[in-house]
C-alpha cells in the first residue's frame, strides 16, 4: 500500500531542521506545513515577502490580504516579517533558504526538474522555481510517483521544459524516498507495504537498490 498524500507530507516534514529558512511550493508540497514537528522551530517563506508563514487559515482567522505566492490565503506566525519580492528573492538568490520542497511534472535520473508548465496548456506563470531550484541550498521533490495515465515521473530524460538542470537532491513520493547521485538515484526508502518489485516497475529508470539491501 502507498503512503497517503498526508503520509508524504508528513515524511517530507521529516527533511526540516531546527532553525531552517524552508519554501514549500504549491499543491502537495503545501500539507507539509500541518507536520512540522513541535520539537523543531523553522520558518515558512514565501516568494511574494513573507518569512513566518503559519498555519493554513480558518472561517475566523481567514485575511484575504493575506496570501503566499500561489494565492492561496495565509496567517502569519509571531515575529513574521514582510517585505518586497524583490527582497524575498535576494534572500533565495543569495543561498539563504535552506530547502526547498517542490512539486514535479517529471524528474530525471540525473536530477532535472520539468515542474512548471505542459507545453499547449495555460500556464499562470513559471513563478519563483527557477530562482529556487538555483538558489536554495536542498531541493527536495515531493510527488507522486506515476502520472494519472500511469506512466512514470521519474524518467531517463525530462520531455518537458525544465526548470532547472541537476538540481534535485532527493525525491519522495507515494512508494518511497530516493536521492539523485553521482551513481543515478538510489533508493533508501520503501513506503509502508510497497515492495522493491513495485517500486522498480513504476519507475522510468533503474533504481540503485544496495543501500537499502544492506540496513
């Protein structure tokens, strides 16, 4: 059995460290917020000026001046801080966000990223994820696995426009955690129940098993 959507968010939580900058991109990536262990204190950002974001608001705490960069209505945690974009994307330019958690079209086996438009459909715009993926100090892939036409995300080659080249660190989807290395991508985790013969024929590339065969 997969891991749930909430499942994933909730191993992705597992990446943050105490005092990390961190920038949560929109869709699943966003479910990562409400997993955020109490033992750790870290700070949501946002590209469009907010370090502090907390958690998703109510009918009674709802601002509707109050949104992240995928519009979607914040609050903001004691001692946040506002400022301009141009501001906020100094602070990813400059390498002082931590980790990135991002949403996926397609991930090569080499680390590319295609995350930000399917060419002949609209697109709103390609957002901060090219600063992102350029700046930030980890980038992490949190996806499903396969595409609802059951093929794989995860492929020798992106055929989608690629938001950045070689940049992603590690992947965790439904069936497992993977990181991206000089070797290809090597598989360090099984989702609950999801065996090593499910894994490998839902994905695109040949997966390196050793590690996990020998803990």
């Amino acid at each position: 059995m997969a891991w749930t959507r909430n499942q994933m968010a909730q191993r992705a939580a597992q990446e943050l460290e105490d005092g990390f900058y961190v920038n949560l991109g929109i869709g699943l990536p966003t479910l990562v917020a409400n997993h955020i262990p109490d033992n750790i204190n870290v700070w949501l950002q946002s590209e469009n000026g907010l370090l502090g974001i907390d958690e998703f608001p109510t009918v009674e705490t709802v601002d509707a001046d109050l949104i992240n960069a995928g519009k979607q209505t914040v609050t903001a945690r004691k001692g946040a801080a506002f400022f301009s974009s141009a501001d906020s994307f100094a602070m990813i330019r400059g390498g002082h966000v931590n980790i990135a958690i991002l949403g996926a079209m397609e991930v090569s086996e080499t680390g590319d990223l295609a995350n930000w438009m399917i060419p002949g459909k609209k697109v709103k715009g390609m957002g901060g994820a090219m600063d992102l993926v350029a700046g930030v100090q980890k980038v992490v892939v949190l996806m499903e696995h396969t595409a609802k036409d059951g093929t794989s995300k995860i492929v020798p080659q992106c055929t989608l426009p690629l938001t950045g080249k070689g940049v992603v660190n590690r992947i965790i989807t439904d069936l497992g955690v993977m990181d991206i290395t000089s070797r290809g991508i090597v598989l360090i985790e099984l989702a609950q129940d999801v065996t090593l013969e499910q894994i490998k024929a839902a994905t695109g590339v040949e997966l390196i098993t050793d590690r996990l065969e020998a803990a």
